[in-house]
C-alpha cells in the first residue's frame, strides 16, 4: 500500500496504534509530524482532537493486554466521582496476569483471582463493590465514605451489599473499607453532603440525618432538607455552584428555606467559599444547636480532622 500524507477518515477522531497507522498506509512521516500527538507508546490521536477522560482509558486499552479492566480511581471515575484536583492523575488498570506496563500514567495492578467486572459506557469495569475496596488504599478515609455514599445514591449498589462484600472479602485495603462502611449512609445526594456531614461527625457533634422530610406542628410538608438535626429543628445545607448558576433554582430554595424558617428552625447555608475555613463549620452549627438546648460538648477537631478537610 502507497504511504499517504494525512490521517484517513476513520482515524481522525479515535485513538489508534502504529501497527494500525501502517495498515492503513500511514507513515512515520504524518505520526512524528503536527497532524498527530502520540498518548502513550505506540498509540496516537490526532492532534485536533479534544483528550478527554475516557479517550485515555480507551488509548491505553490499546497499549495493554486485551484481558485487562478499568480498576481503582478509575472506575471510580467512570462511576461518576471526580477525585480532588490534581489527586490520582494516572489510569489504573487490573489484570490476572504477569504483565508488567511501562507506560508512562499508567498503572496496572495483579490481582490473583477472578475479577469481579461490569459493563459501564463501553468499558469493562471493576464490580462497585470491588472498586470500593480497591480505592481504599488509596483515597483518604472521608474520600472512601463518599465513594460509598455516591455507589449507593447512583443506585449502583446497595448499603448491604457494599458492607457484604467488605466482610466476607479478603483483600488489598478491605480493612479499611470495612471501617468506613461503617459511616457510609443511605439518602445522601451528593459528595458535598458527605463532607460536610463528616466534618460534624468527626468534630464530636451529633451526626445529622440525610435529606428527610421536614414538617411543621401540623405535620404539613415544608420540605426536604439536606442534614437534618431533628431535635434542635437545625437544617444544615450546601449551596453549590448549580444553585448559584440557575435562577429557577436559587429562587425555589430561598422560599423553601423561607418556610422552614418561618416554622421556627435555624437553616444554616454552607457554600463553596466556607470550605476554605472549615474548622468554623462545626462551630456554626454547634452554636445553632446550644441555643436550641444542646448540652453535650463543643467541637473537638484533631489533626486528622485538619488533614481531611482544612
């Protein structure tokens, strides 16, 4: 086949490897030059296309064994939950075998047994449980309860079935995994709630309940708060980025918060900007709840807690 001088039509927007490249009349001469970029050895994209996420996993798919499945941060990535920035920037992979990589980014951990695996978005993935026990050993303890908290609210998996498979598994990091079961909670909606609600929980204050129906005297609805302490009527809430993009939104959560109010709680908003002085979150709602009649002791925030969330 005569070399050609440009990428052909069905190479232009997929990753793609030399021997690839050669079948389809590609030269050195078009890989080394601008038209293309090369991502790891041997595989190459064309250098007008977007990298994202999962066009990684799909070009490093192609410099790894074909028995090989997206594992760790990874899948905990495809499951939908963004690491912090700058945190575990390389793909990770699992396989059964001997192989050893030396891809640049790319790390591929042995496992000795079978791979528990599902389908996600045209990758083979580590099982949710699996990935839970997998990130353990290495995501931060708030990290992996929110992991957890995120598999259940996708409806990936169930409270049950990840403290289950922590029990009766004998791997990598599952001690671990099975202490921060333990805090992982049905209902929460978002890994900012999970934060914010370990911040509480890890100061010594008493642990708010997720996203429960809040109603009045009368037992008429007012809404559904995200950490609810009951019995000192305290609403704690995360105002995201979302509430602040969207008119709609912002303008439904102050009437409902209105409402709330007006039936004799105290709503305390959380927003991105407190995240920078976290310590005073704890100390915020500790002062709501003391003035509704809380007895017990003020928040205790040790270095791990400074660790974790400063």
């Amino acid at each position: 086949m005569p070399l050609i001088r440009d990428l052909p039509e069905e190479l232009r927007d997929v990753p793609f490897t030399t021997a690839t490249a050669r079948r389809r009349g590609v030269g050195r001469g078009v890989l080394s030059g601008n038209r293309c970029r090369q991502l790891f050895r041997g595989v190459w994209i064309s250098a007008e296309v977007e990298i994202t996420f999962r066009l990684l996993l799909s070009a490093a798919l192609l410099a790894l064994p074909r028995d090989v499945v997206v594992s760790h941060t990874s899948a905990m990535r495809l499951y939908g939950l963004e690491p912090r920035t700058g945190r575990h920037p390389h793909l990770e992979f699992s396989t059964t075998r001997s192989h050893v990589t030396r891809h640049l980014g790319i790390v591929l951990h042995r496992r000795q047994r079978r791979i528990s695996t599902t389908q996600l978005n045209g990758f083979t993935v580590t099982a949710p449980e699996r990935t839970f026990v997998d990130c353990a050993g290495s995501l931060t303890f708030v990290e992996l309860v929110q992991l957890g908290d995120w598999l259940i609210h996708t409806r990936r998996t169930s409270f049950d079935a990840l403290a289950s498979y922590a029990l009766d598994r004998h791997l990598h990091g599952v001690r671990r995994a099975r202490r921060a079961v333990a805090y992982v909670r049905d209902n929460v909606e978002s890994p900012m709630e999970t934060i914010i609600r370990l911040m509480l929980v890890f100061a010594r204050l008493p642990e708010p309940a997720c996203n429960i129906a809040i109603l009045d005297d009368n037992g008429h609805f007012l809404g559904r708060g995200d950490l609810v302490l009951e019995r000192w009527k305290v609403l704690v809430e995360y105002d995201g980025w979302h509430h602040e993009r969207s008119a709609a939104q912002r303008h439904q959560d102050i009437r409902r918060r209105e409402r709330i109010e007006a039936a004799g709680w105290i709503v305390i908003v959380i927003t991105s900007g407190d995240l920078g002085r976290a310590h005073e979150i704890p100390w915020r709602v500790h002062r709501a709840i003391k003035a509704r009649g809380y007895s017990g002791r003020p928040p205790s925030m040790s270095i791990m807690w400074h660790r974790w969330f400063s």
